[in-house]
C-alpha cells in the first residue's frame, strides 16, 4: 500500500525537485517506511510506500532498463504469484519477489491487455519510454484512489488531493453538481470531486497521456449475468469463492488483522481467516448504553472461534477530539458517521497490525439491504408511473417520496430517493438556489442502462450493480480507505474479489433473499463455522448515534464552527436556513439532526481545508 503522485508538464520545465517531494510527502501517512521519485524532462513520479510484501526489496520507484519503463504503484495484487509463474515460464526474469516488479513486468511481456489478467485493488503509473506515453490506471470496483488534475499547464495525478492542494500555479473551486449530490445522498458524485478542476479515473479505466493529449478507456465490464437459481450450488460457490479469497488476501509479510463487527459478513471473514491463523487478532467498536450495540455479540463470536478479540468503547467525546482531523482526512465532501468511529479503530490496531480485513460489499452484493426486498415494489411503482399522465402525482397530492412526479418516473428515479436525506427543495434553500428542477445525477441511469443492456433482467440484482458503482465505490470503500491509510494501516476486502463480484451478480434475488431474509446464501455460508442461533440474529449494523450526541455538548461545539460571520465569510450557505436547522436540533427534530451532520461536515471540511468557494 502506498500514496502515488505524479505531475506531467504539457510545455513548461517542471516545478523545483524540492516543491515536487514537499507536494508527495503530504502523503506521508500512506507510507512511513520508504519513499522514492523519479523525473525526465517532462515527467515526475513520486511515491511513499507501506511495506507489505518483500519488504527489503520492494522500494519504487520499479525502473527497468535505462529509463525504459516506470512504475509508481498503489495497492496489492492477490494473483501475483500466478502471473508471475506465468511470466517467468515465457522467460522473463526477475529480481525482487513484490507484486510491484510483476506488474510491471506484465505490462512489458503483454501489453495493455495485462489489465484484465489482474486480481486485486490498485492505482498505477507506468511511463514507457519507447511509446513516450504514461499509462495510468484503476483497478475494477475502486478501492484505490486516483485523481487527475488539469490546467493549460499540466496534469497532476494524485492517491490523495492534499498533494496537488500543496502545489503551487493550481486554483481550485467547488463543484456544484458534487455539491448539491453530497446534501442530497451524503457523499460526492461519483468520479467527480469536490473541486471542478479535478476528476477521479473511474474504476475499471484506465488513460494514456501522450503529446499533450489524454484517452480515458474502459478496460472491464462484466457482462455475464445469466442468473444462478440452484440454491445449493450457490452456496458451494460462494464459500469456495471466499475461501479463496479471504486465503489470497491474507497473504503479507507482516502481521494480519480483521475489523470484526459480529455481523454476517465479518463473522464469515473471522471464521475463514482462523483457520490459516490460529493467533488472529480481531478489532470491534462497541457503543455503551447503545441498545444497537453488537460488540457482546462480536466477543461470544470470537470466543467460538477460539479468536482473540480486542473491543474498544466509543464515546461522543472520540467525536469531538477527532471531529476536525477527519475532516482533514477526506479529500472530498463526506459525512458517513462511521468513519469517525472506523478512525479510533484503525488508530488501535495498527499498534499489533499492518494490515486488517473488512467486510465491505456483503450487502451489495449478497442482498444486506432492506431496500432490496422492496425490489418488486419499486417495479410495480414504474410501471404505474409510466401508465399515468405526467405529473398526476402532484394533482392527487401523494406525499410519499417515492411519488414525487408520478407518471413520468423511471425505476431509477424511484431508487435514487431510497438514498436521499435532504430532499431537492431543502437543498435548494440551503444553498440559496431558486431552481425549481429536478438535480440531475444520470448515473443511476446508466448504471442501469449498462446492467440491462448486458441482458440483465433481475431487479434486485439491478440494483446491487448501481450500488456497487456509485455508492460502494464514492462512499464505502473511500471511508474505508482514508480512514485506515490515515493511520498507515491496509484493509483489504475479500467479499469484492473479482470472482466474487461477478458471482454475487448472477444469484438469483429469489434465493438471494430467501423469504425475505436478508443475505441468506451469506448464512448458509456462515453456518458451517456458527450455530444457527448465532448466525439468524436481526441485522443491527454499526452507525455512530450523532443524532443522539447532537442532544448533548456536539451541538455546542456545532455551533461553535456554523457561526453567522463564518458561513457569510465565504457565502456557499444560507446562514437563515442554517439556523433554522440548529433551531429544530434543539427541539429534538431527530430528521434535522441529519440536516446539521452534513452541515457541519461540509463547514468543517472547508475550515480545515481552508477553502473558499
């Protein structure tokens, strides 16, 4: 795991080796143990890196020949030592035993095809010498970071944005349309950012930089999703399936944790992972007077498994000391509350660890989510929609969000409001917009023209693929992802192995939710490890109670930040409609309390950002 950064001049000599290195050490955090750079006359390449496999010879930047080819690289490929069999059976050499040196040597022996022989998480730069090109590139569901910079001058590419904010000649403004997205759903608009200067690479692209040109291409898309209907098959599958990969991704040459939250998926994690490592060490969160809190759960789990669990309370007080520094954390708007809670963790296990598992994407793509059981519903709700005159809901008055408009509403305008927490009129006061039309994020959209048009034909399935896209990638897996590296710490994600992604597509959503019952292959699975009775509790999930703290000294601190001389500083927000908001938290307006969390967010990440507008 490491922070990469590179920056491409388009005419002008590059800056100072000095401000280069300063812009690539603000990414220290992401790798304490070793860094390297290398430049020609048009091109810097820099990274730090956290040490994981081949710690003695992993050092990049990886330089083959005499400048002839370049890597800098971010993540870890599971199936390396497969392709490097592979590799050494055609007669390529090598001289370290790292993931890094296969990579590159992949890309050399087969070219831009290498791509799709990869299993793993990653954000790469290869410069080729003989194609004067550099090659950037992200692995397929985006658990690795990447983000582009572009003026007339330059490209900047970058693992997090704090590298190019530390350039000098780079202006930045926020952009609207991620804006109006993250005080609608709570996260940035996918593959945009923050800032209209700056994109991310989509997952599953990559892009070639040549003579003062950029070409993004796609290089994977799944598109077989002929559905898997024998339920006992099924299981075998995704069992062997996790097998596989909890053993591939365990594999480092440091000590290996787990996140565990006594939930199915982390359950599932623990039980595998003990088998490979009877001195696992497993990390809970657990949230006192909380009647949610799953921690007695988690350590009754681990005790069965013969696994040390180390528990560890949170309090509203862990929220208030590290409130600010989070915010720092993120280079986007964010506002997911565990992350907070995910921080204190990270910061505690990476005193015995390097590296931990998390049980991301189990309710993505194994039916977690009660959204999914109202697949059929919201199908029937289109259908009706489509039959009825534009704009009819209005006329019959239907408050429900999910009717807003009714009669000119595809399934994927009704979907997207399962997600919203401020709805389009509440964010329009708040910023002061006197819009009166619907935003437009037409991503759900294609994502959904993009499932169908591979003859997908199951709704819940449907779903879980704009899911896994949009929301698992901008918000899940960036939250998982800053708030481990923040404290130098590596999470891998078994249950979102390539294998595994593209099998939990093709699960039939009849067998997928069984009855009604949420991830129910995931506990056929899981009772071969577990008895029934702790495999079948009711899905609790691990959320921060900031609606609760917010009753308490959060909301004075609250409002300590989201004073009316700093909001009219720099005038994003409507001061009227921010106090309005702190008006109804102090009635006890639990919905409002959401509200003021983004907010405070928002406020919070410009502060310590120190960005203006």
């Amino acid at each position: 795991m490491c922070g990469i950064f590179g920056y491409i001049s388009k005419s002008k000599p590059l800056p100072s080796d000095n401000v280069l290195v300063e812009a690539l050490d603000e990414q220290y955090h992401r790798g304490p143990d070793d860094s390297g750079t290398w430049k020609n006359d048009a091109i810097f390449l820099g990274m730090r890196r956290l040490s994981i496999i081949d710690l003695e010879h992993g050092h990049q930047p990886i330089i083959k020949g005499k400048d002839d080819y370049v890597l800098v690289y971010n993540g870890e490929i599971y199936n390396y030592k497969k392709l490097r069999v592979e590799l050494i059976s055609d007669g390529v050499q090598f001289t370290t035993h790292s993931d890094s040196e296969v990579l590159l040597n992949a890309y050399i022996h087969w070219g831009i095809s290498f791509l799709d022989r990869l299993d793993g998480m990653f954000a790469f730069a290869i410069y080729d010498k003989a194609k004067n090109h550099l090659l950037i590139a992200r692995d397929r569901i985006g658990e690795k970071p990447l983000s582009i910079y572009e003026d007339e001058d330059k490209w900047v590419i970058s693992s997090e944005m704090r590298s190019i904010r530390k350039l000098p000649n780079t202006r930045f403004s926020i952009d609207r349309n991620s804006m109006e997205h993250y005080f609608t759903f709570g996260y940035c608009y996918p593959q945009n950012s923050s800032y209209s200067q700056v994109k991310k690479l989509h997952p599953g692209h990559y892009a070639i930089i040549s003579d003062g040109e950029m070409s993004i291409q796609r290089y994977h898309s799944i598109s077989n999703f002929s559905l898997l209907s024998n339920e006992n098959e099924v299981i075998e599958l995704v069992n062997q399936g996790i097998e596989r990969a909890v053993e591939a991704q365990m594999v480092a040459d440091v000590p290996v944790g787990v996140f565990f939250s006594g939930g199915i998926d982390s359950s599932i994690l623990l039980a595998k992972m003990a088998k490979h490592n009877p001195d696992l060490l497993s990390y809970t969160i657990g949230l006192k007077n909380n009647p949610e809190d799953e921690s007695r759960h988690a350590k009754t789990v681990a005790n069965y498994l013969g696994v040390t669990n180390k528990t560890y309370w949170y309090t509203e007080n862990d929220l208030l000391h590290s409130h600010q520094k989070i915010c720092s954390s993120f280079d986007d708007f964010f506002s997911n509350a565990s992350a907070f809670a995910l921080h204190l963790l990270s910061e505690i296990a990476v005193k015995d660890v390097k590296v931990v598992l998390c049980g991301d994407g189990g309710d993505e793509l194994f039916g977690g989510y009660s959204r999914y059981a109202k697949a059929e519903k919201f199908k029937k709700i289109a259908l009706i929609n489509q039959l009825l005159p534009s704009k009819s809901g209005k006329s019959l008055k239907l408050k429900n969000k999910y009717f807003r408009n009714l009669g000119s509403d595809s399934f994927t305008s009704i979907y997207q409001r399962t997600f919203e927490i401020m709805q389009p009129t509440e964010v329009r006061s708040l910023l002061q917009d006197t819009n009166e039309n619907e935003f437009s994020f037409p991503y759900f959209k294609e994502y959904s023209n993009e499932y169908r048009s591979n003859n997908g034909t199951d709704i819940l399935n449907e779903m879980a693929y704009i899911d896994i896209y949009s929301r698992l990638s901008e918000s899940f897996l960036t939250k998982t992802d800053r708030m481990t590296m923040a404290s130098s710490l590596e999470s891998r994600v078994p249950l979102l192995s390539r294998e595994l992604i593209e099998l939990g597509l093709r699960i039939d959503g009849k067998i997928k939710m069984k009855n009604g019952q949420s991830k129910y292959i995931l506990r056929k699975v899981l009772e071969k490890h577990l008895p029934t009775e702790m495999v079948n509790r009711k899905k609790q999930g691990f959320y921060v109670p900031v609606e609760d703290y917010f009753a308490t000294n959060f909301l004075s601190y609250a409002q300590e930040i989201l004073t009316d001389d700093f909001i009219k500083m720099n005038p994003i927000l409507n001061s009227r409609e921010v106090n309005r908001i702190i008006a109804e938290v102090k009635k006890g307006n639990r919905r409002y309390a959401r509200h003021l969390w983004h907010i405070l967010n928002f406020e919070t990440w410009r502060l310590v950002n120190q960005i203006k507008g």
